[in-house]
C-alpha cells in the first residue's frame, strides 16, 4: 500500500485540496494517509477534513493521524511538507517590522527580509524532517512545498543531500492557465516551457500548434491599457519574456515598484497583502471547525491542479508527465550558480523525477534572477555557519531593500527581527550587530 505523510496537515484547505486531488485518481482510492502537525487542534481537524473527503469520494483510504512526527514517517513513500514555522504571528513580524522602517512587502515568503528570515526559523525543523526521512523512510521522495522554496530546497541539499527531495509550486501552470485565457487559447492546446528560479522562472516557449503565442498576448496588452498597469505586464515589457508568478509577489523581488507611494498607486500594489491573505486562512480553518462540528459538508474543490498528486500518481502507475519543479541545478541551467536551486521542466514517471537541462537562460533573464540567488546563497551560508553577520548581508543584497533602505537601516532591522523572532531563530544568529560595526 502506497503511504503519504502531510507534514504540517495543520493547514487544513491546502491538505483539504490534495487529498480531494489524491483519492480522485482510481489508483489512489486505497492507500493510506497519516497526518502530522504540532498543533492538536488543528490536527483533528486535518483529520476530520481528510476522513470526510475520503467518504464523499467514495474512496477507501485509510486516514490516521499523530502528533509524534517520527510515526507520522515510519515507512512513509511520499512526504508532503506544507509547514509554516511561527504561524501568521511571525508572519505579522516579516511584514510589520520592515514596513515600519520604510520597506515595504506584499507577501514577504520568497526573497528579501521576509523570505530570508522565513528561511531561518524553516531551516532547523527542516534539518529534523530530513533526519527523520533518512532514518525512518530512507526511500520516500520529500515533496516541498513550504516557502521560501528555492531556499528550503537549497538547504536540504546541504543538510541531506542523499534524500529524493523535489520543491513543487504550482506558479507556471496558473501562468499559462490564465494567460490562455486572456488570449483566449485553452491551456490543453498549447506547449510551453519555463526555466528560470522559483516565483521568479520565464515563459520561454509558449505555442499553439507551432505558432509563437507571444504576439497575441502582446497584442491583447497594447489593446487594454489597464493591462500595462500591472507588475508582470510591465515585467513582459523590458526583458521580453513573461515571469511565472503574480504582480503581488513579484513587486517585491525588484526596486521597480514599492519604493515609492507613486508607484505602489500606479502598479496597483497592496503592501503587507499576505497578513490578509493569513487571515482569511485562519477564517477557512475555523469555518471547517464549525462545519465539521455541526456534521455540514466541507467546500470540496478538486483538479486543484497542485503537482503532489500528479506526482505521486504518475511514480506509481507509470503514467508519464511533464510538471515545473525546483531542484539542485546539476547542469540544468548554464548561466545561473551551479548547486543553486532552478526551477526547470521536469518529466515524472515510474522511475521518478527527471529534470530537463534548458542550457542558458535569456542573458537579460539571467541576470535578474542572480540577485535572488544572491540572496538565497548568503542565508544558507549563515545557518550553515552560524554567521549573524551573513543574515544583514543577505538582506544588503535583496533590490527591494536595498533600493529603500541605507546599510545602517538594514542592520538595525535585522537586529529588530532577530530579537522579534527569538527562540525560532538558532542561538549563534540571535546576535545582534550594531550597524557601525567594523
């Protein structure tokens, strides 16, 4: 019997739509499912949740669930990771903190003073997990989902390099998805291809039949001016290839659209969006608490079109296909670092994951995407090391903070974040550097 773990089932709608997605294949019906969280409450009610999903489904699964993550993993084939360390309260802080300094985030998950401290208080119980799958299920491919991707994907490569580990981001699909609607092709009948790093990758083939599908989209934009009014549009304009995740989240990754109010306004960005993102999850997750108690049926969306299921289906029947996923770069990528993490084409079938070598990226593309990597790099090196200083120098190297904030004002908002996060944070970076520091 095929075994997956959730890791962080705790967050109840996304565990909600992958086990609708799961037991909506034939062959997955029966196999069996074990939930893991930290959180008992929300433990009962993943379980609830995935126990009612199997009975409207129809489907035979066997669901269990413990708060002991060794159990959770004993002879588990598939782990899906979908934590989040410090909940929506240290979300508050990666977004509230800097903002008060001047700087200013949509999502803050990614890149950035955000995603680099997301990272370092996700890096320690990822060194667990991945010990934990080394010991307890040597053998089961770690499906990440947990942001910031590229840098928890980068990380278990340092600290376990032997495990199958892919990150997994549904970012390309939606991509084209809604792009072919824009245009008005359906996505089933177009080819495409992205490469590039995670929320940050490039549509660099995208056809109909043979036929480039760029000039329709350019086409569609220089017909609606609102449509030059958003990030990625304006993206699109100056590099030449489409970026594969949202305006929202890509303003933060460049010094083009949050340094200033007039741009903020024109772009029509919302900083700080993802603290109401936050709280309409955690409304999801009390509503299901209400309706699970009150014995209603939960909202049942399937065809999510999230890639685990789509994974561990094709690794076990053998039905081939092609995702989007964030691996090592092993010669995938020419012109981004080697051992850096890449987001690349990817072919999944029985004999697993087989990522496809793109060769060099656009050079115009490349080149935006070294500062992120910049940054990803520098925030492994100081949880590897240890080092506090290499946490402000990663936040020095971010556009987006660098472009809105002097060295001394990025130094005093590390040490304001590291003394807010605390105990989530190792003890060697809890040390705080005065920004005059030689």
């Amino acid at each position: 019997m095929t075994t997956v773990t959730f890791i962080g089932a705790g967050s109840v709608v996304f565990t909600r739509q992958l086990v609708a997605d799961l037991l909506g294949f034939a062959e997955l019906r029966d196999i069996s499912i074990v939930l893991h969280d930290v959180d008992a409450t929300r433990l009962t009610v993943a379980e609830g949740t995935a126990r009612q999903v199997n009975e409207r489904l129809g489907a035979s699964a066997m669901i269990t669930s413990t708060l002991d993550r060794r159990a959770a993993l004993e002879g588990a084939d598939f782990v899906i990771n979908t934590i989040q360390v410090g909940g929506i309260a240290a979300t508050r802080k990666d977004l509230e903190i800097p903002a008060r300094y001047g700087l200013n985030q949509t999502i803050g998950d990614t890149t950035g003073v955000g995603g680099v401290f997301r990272a370092l208080r996700t890096f320690p119980v990822l060194s667990d997990l991945t010990a934990d799958i080394r010991r307890y299920c040597p053998d089961a491919w770690l499906l990440n989902y947990t942001n910031p991707m590229a840098m928890n994907i980068w990380w278990a490569s340092v600290v376990a390099p032997e495990i199958k580990a892919v990150g997994l981001c549904h970012s390309v699909y939606w991509t084209v998805h809604d792009l072919g609607e824009l245009i008005g092709v359906p996505i089933e009948e177009t080819h495409y291809r992205a490469a590039g790093v995670n929320h940050q990758a490039w549509l660099l083939e995208w056809t109909r039949d043979g036929e480039d599908l760029y000039p329709l989209l350019r086409a569609k934009i220089l017909g609606d001016g609102g449509l030059s009014r958003r990030v990625r549009v304006e993206i699109f304009r100056r590099l030449g290839f489409y970026p594969t995740e949202t305006s929202e989240h890509s303003s933060e990754y460049l010094p083009w659209f949050l340094r200033s109010p007039q741009q903020i306004e024109r772009y029509r960005l919302q900083p700080l969006e993802y603290i109401g993102i936050s709280e309409e999850n955690v409304a999801e997750f009390e509503q299901a608490q209400r309706s699970l108690a009150a014995g209603t049926p939960l909202v049942l969306e399937q065809n999510a079109a999230e890639y685990a299921p789509q994974v561990i289906h094709s690794m076990v029947t053998g039905t081939q296909r092609m995702i989007h996923a964030n691996v090592v770069n092993a010669g995938l990528i020419d012109n981004l670092p080697q051992g850096s993490v890449v987001e690349v084409p990817a072919t999944v079938d029985a004999s697993g994951l087989t990522p496809h070598a793109v060769g060099a990226l656009p050079v115009q593309c490349a080149a935006l995407n070294r500062p992120y990597l910049s940054v990803a790099e520098l925030t492994i090196e100081a949880a590897r090391t240890g080092n506090p200083m290499l946490i402000r120098q990663a936040v020095l190297m971010d556009p987006n903070a660098n472009s809105t904030l002097t060295p001394e004002q990025i130094w005093e908002l590390c040490n304001e974040l590291v003394t807010a996060h605390g105990d989530l944070l190792p003890a060697p970076l809890r040390e705080l550097i005065p920004a005059d520091v030689l």
